[in-house]
C-alpha cells in the first residue's frame, strides 16, 4: 500500500524539480523499507560480529565488494531477459506482475509511481542473490554484509534511475553520461542499454549503443513487443490496463 502522500497526488519526473523527487522518494514505501532493513542489516552486523569474530573482517570486504561487483551482472540479466521477455505476459498468472514491473514503466517513463521496482520481485532478489554469494564467501556475517550491500546498491540505484527520468541536468559527468543512455533505452530503442548506473555487460555482449545513429529506431520502444496483434493472443495485460482506465 502507497503512503498518502503517494495517493493524493501523481508525480511525473517529467514535472518535478529536484527537491520534489527528493521529497517524494523517501517517502515511498519500498525505499523506506530499504533504508529500514540496510540500518537493522548493519546493525545485526555489527552487535553479532563484535561478540562473534569468527569471521575474519577481509572476508567481510570480500563479501561486501562481491556484492557490488555482482549486482550490475544480475540486473542485466534479469532486465534483458526477464523483463524484456515475452514469457510473462503470455500466461495469466504472470500478466499482472510483468505489467506492473515493467511494461507501464516503458508505457509511461516519466511516471514515478511506476519507476520504483516492486518491493514484492526487488526483495527476494536482493536477498537471493546477495545473501548466497555473502554466505559462501564469509558465512552468516558474510551473508549479512552482502545483503546490507545490496539494499544499499539498490537504494542508489533506484535514484539513480529517477534522475534518469527528472526534467534536470545533472551536475556530475557520470549522471549525465547514464542518463543520455537510459533515455536511449527508452525513446529509441529497448534493445539495449540495459544497464541503470553500469554498462559493462551492456558493452561485453555487444547491446551497448553509445549514439541513436549506432542503432536503428524501434517501433517498440514503448510496448515491448506487446503489440495490438499480441494482445488478441494473450489479452491479460491488456484487460489489465483498461481496467485500469
């Protein structure tokens, strides 16, 4: 359930100032949930670790930039075949999850209340993927310090991504370098630039673009690929959406 400041109003980036989109996003609910679980994460680190050093603290950083350094690699992942795909909308049971966590983001890219990720498809991952790579390298501790890792990768991510969206040029180089490319992504062609704050992946399997002329554009840019045709097939999301009207 969204806060009441998220339910009394809409907000679209493409309308916000910086300040604003500051306000609004602590005060979404599943930022407010990762803020919550990276301090608790932390501390359960520390108060178990300082009774408890078992664990030697370079397994800990090892744990730690482990954590980073998978995260850019799982999010490609999942973002080029996952939510790119066509597999969820074509069965009813996974219709409504691709829809929210993905689709109505690209039908409507400015549109915040869309952006943020689902806390109920982040968390799990998050955890998952972060938690097993923590504990094989550093055991319970480890699995801690990863998990407190990716809640916070995520957090930055996720602004990230606002800013991406946000009527705003950025001061810093690097958020305008990634906001150029994901404003590619989404107005020129989804085919690539897959990434949100890292491209290497996008660059090692070749769906990095620099530039709208190193890629022709895309007629599904907006739907994915979810065309009026594939709607008559597989008409769940469709249904979905104009309910939603």
């Amino acid at each position: 359930m969204l806060g009441r400041f998220w339910r009394e109003r809409t907000h679209h980036l493409d309308r916000m100032t910086l300040r604003e989109l500051i306000i609004a996003y602590f005060q979404y609910p599943a930022v407010l949930t990762y803020i919550l679980l990276f301090i608790v994460s932390c501390f359960v680190l520390v108060s178990s670790w300082g009774t408890d050093k078992t664990t030697h603290w370079s397994l800990l950083l090892i744990s730690t930039l482990t954590a980073i350094l998978v995260y850019p690699a799982v999010w490609y992942l999942l973002h080029r075949f996952v939510l790119h795909g066509q597999f969820l909308y074509r069965m009813p049971a996974t219709a409504a999850l691709w829809k929210r966590i993905h689709f109505d983001h690209h039908q409507d890219p400015n549109n915040l209340s869309v952006l943020f990720g689902a806390l109920y498809t982040t968390l799990p991952t998050v955890a998952i993927v972060t938690m097993t790579v923590g504990n094989l390298i550093g055991g319970y501790h480890g699995a801690i310090a990863a998990f407190a890792t990716g809640l916070g990768t995520t957090l930055v991510y996720e602004f990230c991504h606002c800013i991406q969206h946000l009527h705003y040029v950025p001061k810093f180089k690097f958020l305008r370098k990634i906001k150029r490319l994901h404003l590619l992504h989404h107005f020129h062609n989804e085919n690539g630039n897959y990434g949100i704050t890292n491209y290497f992946w996008d660059k090692v399997t070749g769906t990095y673009y620099g530039q709208s002329g190193d890629i022709s554009s895309s007629e599904t840019v907006f739907n994915l690929g979810y065309s009026e045709q594939e709607s008559l097939r597989y008409p769940w999301v469709a249904e979905l959406s104009e309910n939603r009207q």
